[in-house]
C-alpha cells in the first residue's frame, strides 16, 4: 500500500508546471488515440467514462506472461468499465506483439512503444518509471491516475481496482 501510495504521490507532484501535453498513440492494428497529459490526468479519446489500465509489458518478460491471464479475465468481465492497453516496451515492433497477441488469445489492446510517440516518456516522466515490467498505470473513469505500481497485481485486486475507479 505505501508503494501505491508513493507512486500516486510522484505522478501528481513531480512536474512543478501544470499544463496539458497533446500526444498520439497508434495500437497494432492501426487504430489511433489522442492523448491529453496533464499533471494528475491521462484522457484518451475514447475511453471517456472507463477505466484504463495502461500496461507495460515485454514478449518475453514471464511476470508479465503471469499476469496477462488476469488482463484478459477482466477484460472479457468488464467490456463495458474497464479498457485495458498494453505496451509492449522490449522494442519489438508490430507483427511479433500481433503474433503474440493471437498466440496467447489476447482481447485487448496493444501498442508497440515504436508508436508510442510521447506517450511512454511523458508516463515515465510522471511517475519515476524506470523500466521494470510489468508496470500498470491505473486511470478512473474520469481520466484522473489512481497509482502507478511495478509487479504483478492479483486478478482480485484489479477487480476491485476497476469497480472502485468505475465509480468515481
């Protein structure tokens, strides 16, 4: 809890300026996303009135294998609250994240962080990121971040991560 705690404190005091960065993102199968950061805020067209979970992973990260069932669990239980995107962020480009994407049965989105843009920098930025996977990045329904955590989350928690966040 004080990690969460510690991690939801650093994303909403690091930047000193409040100011809204605009940045796009591209999934791997083409779809665009605009982007609005602010100090405490990540808003992504589309997603209004949803939870996020903004993932970052590696193809051949086994934490990240671990919690995917979880992902794909809660993605399936909660199409309508709950939006999860991941990041591949081991630099492998498009047709291997699809590969691995169909070979694992994924039903959410990923990206590849080659089109990204800003969008994982700004993130890392925030939130002291320093590249250990996974690493999830939470976002309420109104597009505030709830926490920031490295490590895998249990099924459990992300549930009630989603129906607690749905509310606000």
């Amino acid at each position: 809890m004080k990690t969460l705690l510690f991690s939801l404190f650093s994303v909403l005091t690091l930047s000193q300026n409040i100011h809204a960065d605009n940045m796009e993102m591209t999934d791997t199968d083409g779809k665009h996303y605009n982007v609005i950061g602010t100090q405490s805020d990540i808003k992504i067209e589309g997603m209004e009135g949803k939870v996020v979970f903004l993932e970052f992973f590696g193809l051949d990260c086994p934490a990240c294998k671990k919690e995917m069932p979880h992902l794909i669990n809660l993605q399936k239980k909660y199409p309508n609250k709950l939006k999860i995107m991941a990041i591949e962020v081991q630099k492998h480009d498009i047709d291997p994240i699809n590969s691995f994407k169909k070979q694992h049965a994924i039903n959410y989105t990923t990206f590849s962080n080659y089109d990204m843009g800003y969008v994982v920098r700004f993130i890392a930025d925030k939130s002291s990121w320093k590249g250990a996977i996974p690493f999830i990045v939470a976002i309420d329904s109104k597009g505030k971040v709830r926490f920031t955590k490295t490590g895998i989350i249990s099924e459990e928690q992300l549930e009630e991560y989603v129906e607690t966040f749905s509310k606000k």
